[in-house]
C-alpha cells in the first residue's frame, strides 16, 4: 500500500497490478475542491484544523472526483470490446436466447450524484437486452456501463435513458430495458422530526426507458421482463410509466429554501460560490439549467448540520426545566432489578453528517436506561431533542453515541445504555461502495457497563431493523 | 475509456484519476499464469483459438492477479491513515463508546480464493473492536484491512485470524473481534446430481477470532457483539466456538479424487503442473502444505467441465430410445391452451462454467411447455441430463439456455420455454463485486416465442428464489 504526500493512503484500486498514481493531489481541480470544502467548513462554523476534519476536503476531493469520473469515460469502447459471437448450433435460431430471448442482469446495486443537490442516491439496476445479429455482450459490461452514467451528476430518467442508448448502440440487439430503483435520502428537518418521528427516510422512484423492442411501453416484452425481476408480484404486470415525480423527485427541490438560511447573506454567497467553483472542477457547466439550484440546494442541506445553533435544535429551557426538577428519583445503586426495570426506548430515527466526509449517515438510536416508572411524553419529548442535538452537526457515530448517552445519563438517572445503528452514505459512495453494511454502536454507563446480564436482556430486546436499503 | 493491445479495456479502476497503466500483460507473472491457462484449456478438450475463449487466458490472470493483490499490501498502513483522536467531552469516560462500548461494521461482502482448490469463496464480514486510548479508526479501514487478507489464497479461520491481529495492533484498542459467514461451493458430481437433486449448493461455516477483551470465547462481550449482529435470534446467544469443520471445509478435501480421472495420466499431470505455476506467478509457495493438494483439486474441478465427454453426463440411449418413440404426440398447432395445457418444470439446479473467466455459475432452470398429459418420471431424470448434458462444460449461460430449449423442444415438442437463472462467480469477483446480482435468460420456441399470453403464463409461475446469498 502506496502513502502519498499528506500520510493518506491511496485507495487499494489505485496501486493494484502496478498502476502508479499520477499526483492526483497537486492537480488544479483537486486543489479547487479543497479550497471550496474548507470555505463551507467555515461556514458551519468549523475550526478546519480540527484534528477530525482537517484531512477533511482531501477525503472530499477525491470522493467527488471519483465520483464523477463517468465524464471521462467512454461506454462504446466497454461494450467492443467484450461482444462474443454465439452462433450456437443451428443457425436458424438467429438470437443467442432463441426466438424470443431475452438476457437480464438483475439487482446491480451501485450510487450515483444528484445533479440537484449533490448528494450520493443509492440505485438500484436491472438491465435486459434481446440478443440479435448472433453475437452476445460479457454480463459484466452491463454493469460497468451503467457505471459510466452513474458516475456524473445526474437524475433518474436521465440516467436511465443513458444507459438504454448506450446499450442500444454499443450491442445492437434487437431491444433493450433498463430499470432503476433509485433511493435518495429526505432533507431532514428538525420540524419534520418532532411532528413526526414516524416519517420515511426516504424518496423512492422507479424509471425505465426502453429501445428496440421495448420502446413502447405497452409491448408484451416488458411484461416477460417484469416477471423475471425479483420484485414482480409487487410491481403491476404490464410495465407502467416510469413514476411520474421522477423529474422532480430530489428533495432539495420541495423543502422551504429558506429554513435553514440563518447565516447572514454574504456568508451564504460565499458558500454557494465555493459549491459552483466545485461544479466546474467536476467538469461540469454551472450555468446548466439542472445545475443552477445546486448550489443552494448543497448549502442549505449542508447547513442544517451547521455547529452550535443550540437554540434552534432543542428548547433548552424545557431541558433546563427537565434537569432541575428530575432529583426525586432514587439512586439507590444496590437496588435490584426486580425493583427497577430496563426500561427502553426504540427505534428514534436520527440523521447526522460524517464529520471525515461530509457525507449523511442516519438510522435509529435505541436508549435503556433503569427505573421503575415509566417515561412521560415529555420526556420522550425530550430524548428526541438530545439526539438531533447531537446528530445535526459534523459528526462521527462512535462520538455521537457518547454524547447521547452522558446526556441522558445526567437526565434520567447513571444507568444508561445507547446504541446506534447507523447506515454510512461514505460506505457505500466512494471506492469502497459496500452496500448493506451497517455500524451499530454501543455505550453503557453505570449498572449496563458492568452488569453483562442487564445490557444483554436489553441489547437482546432491540428489534430487528433494516436500514436504508431498498 | 483506455485499451491496451489486445483491445481488452481496462477495468474502470485502472485508469480512473489519470492512473496510468504499467504494462501488466508483459509482465512475466502475467505472460507465465497465461501459458498455464492454455494448458488447462486444452487438457479440457478446448480450441484455444475458438472465439469465446481466446483471450480467457488473459482475463484469468487478470482475475487472478487482482483476487490475491492483498499479498502485496501492509494493513497497518491503512490504518494508521485513518486512526482519529476522539477523547469527546468527558475525559473520564476514557473510551469513545462510553464504557463498555463496542463499534460494530456488519455486513461487509467481500471474496476471498481458497487456498485449497483455487476457486474464490463468499464472505459476510462482521467486525467489532472496543476504542481505547481515546482514538478510533475510520470504519471504512475496518472493511480495507478485511479485503488485504482476503485478497489471498485463505481458508476462513485463518482469514479471521489475520484480520483481527491486524486490527488489534494496528488500532491498539480493548479487544478486537472478527466473525465471518463464509460460503463455499460444492464441487459437482453428476453422481450427486442424479441420486439428490435436492443437495444444497453450498458449504458454510461460520468462524470468529477475538483479541483483547474478546480473547476468550466465554467473555460476556461476545454476547454483546452477537446481539447486534443480523442474524441474531438464529445464532445461539453465547458465543461459541467456530464451525468444528472449518479446517476442512473445501469440498476438494473429501471428495473422490479419482472421479473424474479419466483422462491419461501424463495430462493430468501437465495440468497439475501448470497450477502449480500459477501458484508460483501469485507469490505463493506451492510447497506450502495447504498449498500441495491444490493443484489435484482445482484440476479435478476443471476436469468435471470437459468437453464431449457425452457418455459419462447422459445416457445417451436412454435419450435416442425416447426420441424415438415419441411420435405418438400430437403436434397439432392449432389447437388451443384449453385442450393443451402449459406443463412446468421448475428449479431444476445446474452447474456450469463461464468460459470467459473460467470461473463457475450455478442456479436454476426452469421449462415449460405445452401438452396434454403429464410428464412421466423417465422423462423428469431426461429434462436432468439435457440441462447436465449442457451445464457440465465450457459454457455462457445465453448459450446453454438456447441449447436446452432446442433439445427439449426436439425431445418433447416444439413449443417449449427455459428460463435459467444464474449467479456467476465472475460477477462477484474481479474488480466487479457486484454481489447479489444475478442474470436471467429465457429461450422461448414455437407458441411461446409468439403468444405473450402463454409466455406470460409461464414467467409468472416461477417461484421467487434467492440464488447462491449468505
């Protein structure tokens, strides 16, 4: 494993097989990023030599530009070079599926950029073609050029429509269907979270575009394709029309643009500057008419994770008011636990942004804590605010989970037990794309630190949850 | 999108960021695993000329080549890149999980190669570590310092074993713990096939390995850890011990050496040879006692792919007796589905090789067709030794499809449908790791390829099956 120049190792992908790297950190449009990171940095009001984040626009510059690296690329010369002549045994067959054959890959996950707010959505694809003209493209290259179109700024239909004709034109086959799943995260918003904590993560589309025999929508070949995806039963049986909030499904687009615009203008200028310098770094036009509300729609994302708006997040009062009146609960530590209960609060939905990456993670937070009563709602209330106190802001989980579990220690009593289960956009953006992996977390203050039988009964009780996946 | 000479593209990974490629096909590792290839392809009775494969021989190295790059890598530098001071706000708490806390990454897919038959095996990595020294370490580099180890010739325990000592002195931390889901597949044997077709395609075994406050397997942190993992619930609660067969998991390791010895022996052993070789190429030493049976194993596993060995995979007077006697069928065309009725038979599991890579696919085949009466069970064991008959060779899974219809159609009438559903080991390994993606293929003659009603029918029958996941 290669060091480069800052004590950063260089990703596993960049040394193999001998490949040496190019100085990828002195390069004009590495170094642009990074100025345009540490200018948003500052506008959260960060420290950018904080240990945490100094490496922080390095580790930006190259996830972006890896993440765009489809510009550079071509998916013809993909396709030509992995086309197999298959014959087979009687030629009169003509298709190497046979009359009517289709090919399909299914369930190809990977991510791309939303062009609108710049953001990783998760997608994913099913791609099928019709094999015609006796000749058969490797499996893989479906793969790999969906990920030349996912590798750019884009939006669903876009990206679809782009790798159907790429398709089309590289193999030649007598049709071919592309359909995504594509999973962008919500904007979260402190509103949104106190008046419903029960509200989907998520904005789901599904788009399809179709060339040869499948350009219309309404022919027979779809409906044998949506019965080989592994989501048929749930999907209606004759293809539909892709969703039709696809145009308009990123959620920078609907949330109030103004919600989180507290800085003073010149500041936010400042900021939407940094964003476009970065647009043109990636080698994109700002001036496209898709691009022109990212910038803002990146700061105000970026924003609502800005350092030390206590006031906004959480009514201190209320917590203040909370503390001061909670010592009439007995701390008898010898009491037994027949006593007082686990009590236990699932499933807190929260969202927060990696401090290394600047990219979201998010998932649920489950508290125990023992007493002999139970919550109110206030306080329920109340565990909500500590924990979009401590996750709307540059963060990483294993802190985070600290912090909320000191907090609610110093609110409801010293037996405290947190554990987060956290989904990292960073783990499945950049080289490292492992999708489906999760971080759980765990912190145990008082009894649940040393009492191995009650962290068990209460870790055992936490249901199963799948987070973010599609 | 760059070429080299021979016109195969570079893989994405190559070439993104302006790395450059360094010659890989010259180099000698390179040039001699190539030689060995068209020595195996040959001994399988292969035209190393024929289209299809003729620049196997390269994509094999390649893959080979990169599956087992970790044994030029040093975990430690990973993460020491990435080693973050976290001493939160609370000095006393000393430990960034709060006390007792664990950081858990859970699964993480990666592949790994067997050192025992040369084939790469699945695996679901769950990684747990207790901070200490108020540091932790980016979660990423949990899943980088997994893949260093993966990246070579392993079996699981061992796998484990070096992941977590890497971990425990890279990190430093209160104890480390590793536990891996590893899958392995069955080496097909026609015998197998025709007296259980109900055996499960694979071999599992799950092994742990635990450094620190996880160094002994009665600690109460392992239930913590076990708690949190996903497949909690199916798991018994207190930790055990690793899979007792895990030091002999390969199934080259117990299956009869001879059985597919049927070519003379002075082949076998220029086969051998050649494997060996390539163990040499990868910076293994083939005298290494895991390594001695190797090449025997990953021989015989080849050999069961060889082609025209039509005798041994079918009996081939059993199929010329039926079609002979078949003509009583009628093959009126015009008749409709509600005199004839379209008969399924599904699941019918398979093996193959992808000629392209030389790696194995596997799944299922399901065929319908349209007739009166009801299949007898002489012609159930014949539609198992047409789908044998092609699996068991050099294949693409297109191709096969195609040649199963054609030969049902000729055995039992013309119209006929197949529909195949594959996982392929090449699209997991090699730099394209697209796990959980699988291709399906269908090959419709006669009505099925006009009538989208009766095809319709058909696809909709098909259960839903996960193929070849954890």
């Amino acid at each position: 494993m290669s060091m480069d120049a800052s004590g950063e190792e260089l990703s596993d992908l960049e040394v193999e097989n001998g490949v040496k790297h190019c100085g990828f950190e002195d390069e004009p449009e590495t170094i642009a990023i990074m100025d345009a990171v540490k200018v948003l940095l500052q506008g959260l009001g960060e420290d950018i030599n904080r240990e945490g984040i100094k490496k922080t626009p390095l580790r930006v510059a190259k996830a972006l530009r890896e993440g765009t690296r489809g510009y550079g690329q071509t998916a013809n010369e993909i396709i030509q070079s992995a086309l197999f002549p298959e014959d087979g045994l009687h030629k009169g067959v003509g298709q190497a599926g046979g009359a009517g054959g289709i090919v399909i890959v299914r369930d190809i996950d990977f991510f791309s950029y939303c062009e609108s707010c710049l953001l990783p959505f998760q997608v994913k694809c099913h791609v099928g073609y019709v094999p015609s003209g006796q000749r058969v493209v490797g499996l893989s290259k479906l793969s790999r050029v969906a990920d030349v179109f996912a590798k750019r700024l884009q939006k669903p239909q876009r990206l679809a429509d782009q790798i159907c004709s790429a398709l089309q034109h590289g193999i030649k086959p007598g049709g071919v269907a592309v359909v995504l799943h594509c999973l962008h995260t919500h904007f979260p918003s402190l509103e949104s979270f106190f008046l419903d904590s029960k509200s989907p993560g998520w904005v789901k589309v599904l788009v399809q575009s179709g060339s040869g025999a499948f350009e219309s929508q309404d022919a027979d070949i779809w409906m044998d394709f949506f019965s080989l995806l592994k989501f048929r039963g749930t999907y209606p049986s004759k293809a539909g029309a892709s969703d039709s909030n696809a145009q308009h499904w990123c959620p920078s687009q609907f949330s109030s643009a103004s919600k989180f615009s507290t800085k003073p203008e010149p500041l936010n200028l400042k900021m939407t500057t940094a964003v476009t310098s970065i647009l043109r770094s990636l080698g994109e036009d700002p001036s496209r008419k898709e691009l022109l509300g990212t910038p803002g729609h990146f700061v105000n994302w970026l924003m609502s994770f800005q350092n030390c708006n206590v006031e906004m997040k959480m009514d201190m009062n209320k917590l203040n008011g909370f503390a001061n009146g909670r010592n009439h609960f007995d701390h008898n530590e010898n009491s037994n636990l027949s006593e007082k209960q686990i009590q236990s609060q699932m499933n807190f939905l929260f969202w927060s942004q990696c401090e290394h990456h600047l990219l979201p993670f998010y998932g649920v937070v489950h508290i125990g804590f023992i007493r002999d009563d139970g919550l109110t709602p206030l306080e329920k209330s109340l565990l909500n605010s500590v924990i979009h106190f401590y996750g709307f802001k540059l963060q990483v989980q294993e802190r985070m989970t600290r912090q909320i579990a000191e907090m609610v220690s110093s609110l409801l009593g010293t037996d405290v037990i947190v554990v987060v289960e956290g989904s990292h956009t960073c783990m499945i953006s950049r080289g490292i794309e492992k999708f489906g992996s999760t971080t759980a977390t765990i912190a145990a203050l008082g009894r649940f630190s040393s009492d191995a039988a009650a962290r068990s009964m209460f870790l055992q009780s936490i249901p199963q949850t799948t987070i973010g996946e599609l």
